[in-house]
C-alpha cells in the first residue's frame, strides 16, 4: 500500500471521528440537587428548573478550541390533567478564560429529527453513542461538509448563521434522509456564538434562584444559547421522547474578515481557527441522579464547621469532578486511536 493512500485512508478515519461523541454525563456527576424522598433531580439555574441533563466535551482538532463542551437540559412541568410542558434547553460551557477574540461561530439545533435517530436498542433514558450512531457515519460527513462549504465572506453574527440554516433548510442530503423527519430538514434552529445576536454568559451562577451549575470542572462559564418548548401527554412513551431523545448539535467556527485590516487578510492572530471548523455532537439527557445511581446520599448538604472530615469530603468532590471530566473528553481520543488502528492493520494485511 502506498503511503498517499494510507494518508488517504487515514484522513478518512480522522473525518469520521468528527461526529464522534464523548460520555454523556448526567445528574450524578454534576451533583444536581435531589429532591427529598425522591430520586429526581430539581437544578435550578437562572428561572429554569431541570430534572435531567446531558453534559459532554465539545473536542475538535483545533487545540485554540479545546476545553467547550455543550448541556442539554430538560425539564417538565404539568399544565392540566392532560397535558404536559417539557423545557429543552441547550448550554455552552466554557473555560473561564476562554475567549472567541474575533472569531465567528454558530450553533444549529437539529430539533425535530426522526425516531430512527437513537443510539441502538438500549434504554433510551441511559444510551449514549456516537453521531455515527446515531445518524450513520455517511450523514455525519454530509453534515459537516455541507457547513464547511458555506460561504461567510462578508457575514458576521447573526447574519452568518441565518445563512447557515439556510443552507439546511433548502437540502437534505441523502445519506441523511432516514435522520429527518420529512421530506426536508424541520426544526432547524441556528445561533450565533459570537457577534450580533449571540447570548450572553449567565452572571458566575451567583443569582438566588440557581442551586445548580451543571458543567464541570465547575469554574467554567454557562451561556444558555437556545431553548426548545414542547407540549404532551402524560404517556410514557411522550416522557421519553421529550427527555431522552437525542439533539444532534452542528458546532461551527469560521474566520472573520477584519474590515480594519489593510492587507486583506483574514487569518490573523485573532482568528482561532484558519478555515471553516464543523464538529457535529450527538446529545440527549440522561436519566442518573446521586439517588438513582447510588452513589453518595440524597440531597447531601454542606457541612458548616469546617474540620477534616469536610475537607476530606472536599477531596472527594474534586477527585469525582476530575474523573467525570476524563469521561467526558475520554471516548472521542479513543476513538481517534481506534480507527487510526483499524488503519495500521489494513497496512499489515
């Protein structure tokens, strides 16, 4: 085999892992409050109450873009003896000291996508998976390519993104046909991250309403980028398609042109990236709270007095957190590893 085609196959390998997922983390790892005598969760940040989240790495290549990592929310709340009202709500996490400079960057919601997008035939309230999975590697590639192609020259902020769902809403391209509900993309929902029409942080978490900052390590920042209202039954079959169903989220980061810059070009120091970033994440809630999954006491409080045992416990906290964030980034890095070895043993066959 010649070295361009294992070049080529590994390229292929290294596109495929762009939709790949990290873990999934929940309730559990982010010490969401319990509520007493139950095993649901009641967060609370800001003016919404959750009782499920989905935590996960937001991975790319780019290491100027390491360390983001997006939520999913979701919560219910009963509007009459028939009917039901579920809060989707989608979080950017990140690092306190990350900045986009002068970066353009966009969020589209994929909200409304078809029942044959699940992470196999396990329990959808506990499945995690890969895009691949999902929406199959074909439609994962398709996606990202087509937000690639996108031209933004000219286009800042909420501009660039209405271009970009756009795009989307006028093709579907057929390695995806199966992902959607209908004949074209529905329910698509474009934000931008950056420039004109981008949300602001939520001020450090430090509100009286917020018991609850679901990322971790928790200095990171939170920015509720978009959410999603829905209305049901009270079937279980309603409860688990509003909670666990899965949210592909197509991340991208494109460089902006510096009207002010007299030699024209666009991919100065400012920009992190040099060209059009994708990474597609495939993101559902998950149905684990301390309670439910047994592993500290219901609705621990804080200890007052300060002694060793609260500092051990201290300890324990931060040890929790680093372990859950190496979940979190973990499974995209092995799944980097894994098809550059199923590459290296097509070079030994």
């Amino acid at each position: 085999m010649s070295s361009r085609t294992f070049i080529a196959l590994a390229s292929a390998v290294l596109a495929s892992v762009h939709g790949a997922s990290a873990d999934i983390l929940s309730c559990a790892d982010v010490d969401c409050p319990v509520t007493e005598g139950t095993t649901s969760a009641t967060c609370t940040v800001g003016d919404k109450t959750f009782n499920s989240i989905g935590l996960t790495s937001l991975d790319t290549d780019v290491d100027r873009l390491r360390g983001l990592s997006w939520v999913k929310a979701v919560g219910a709340r009963n509007v009459s003896t028939e009917e039901r009202a579920f809060d989707q709500s989608f979080y950017l996490g990140t690092p306190d000291d990350f900045d986009f400079e002068d970066t353009g960057a966009c969020a589209v919601f994929f909200t409304e996508v078809s029942e044959s997008v699940r992470f196999g035939d396990e329990d959808p309230r506990t499945s995690q998976g890969t895009c691949g999975q999902a929406l199959s590697d074909s439609c994962v590639s398709a996606l990202t390519d087509r937000a690639r192609r996108v031209d933004f020259n000219g286009l800042r902020g909420r501009r660039a993104c209405e271009r970009l769902q756009q795009e989307f809403n006028d093709n579907l391209d057929s390695a995806c046909s199966n992902a959607a509900s209908g004949s074209n993309w529905s329910g698509i929902r474009a934000v931008a991250l950056t420039g004109d029409g981008a949300p602001d942080e939520i001020e450090d978490g430090r509100n009286r309403s917020t018991n609850c900052w679901p990322v971790l390590p928790k200095s990171d920042d939170l920015t509720l980028v978009d959410s999603v209202s829905t209305t049901g039954n009270y079937d279980a079959s309603t409860l688990t398609d509003n909670f666990f169903g899965i949210t592909p989220i197509l991340t991208v980061w494109y460089p902006s042109n510096d009207d002010d810059n007299d030699d024209g070009d666009d991919t100065d120091s400012d920009n992190l990236v040099t060209e059009t970033v994708a990474q597609l994440t495939c993101l559902k809630a998950m149905d684990l709270t301390t309670a439910s999954n047994d592993t500290q006491s219901p609705g621990g409080g804080n200890g007052g007095n300060g002694d060793d045992d609260d500092n051990d416990d201290d300890d324990d906290d931060d040890d929790d957190d680093r372990n859950a964030a190496g979940r979190m980034v973990g499974s995209g890095s092995l799944a980097i590893w894994g098809g550059l070895l199923s590459v290296a043993m097509v070079l030994l066959a």
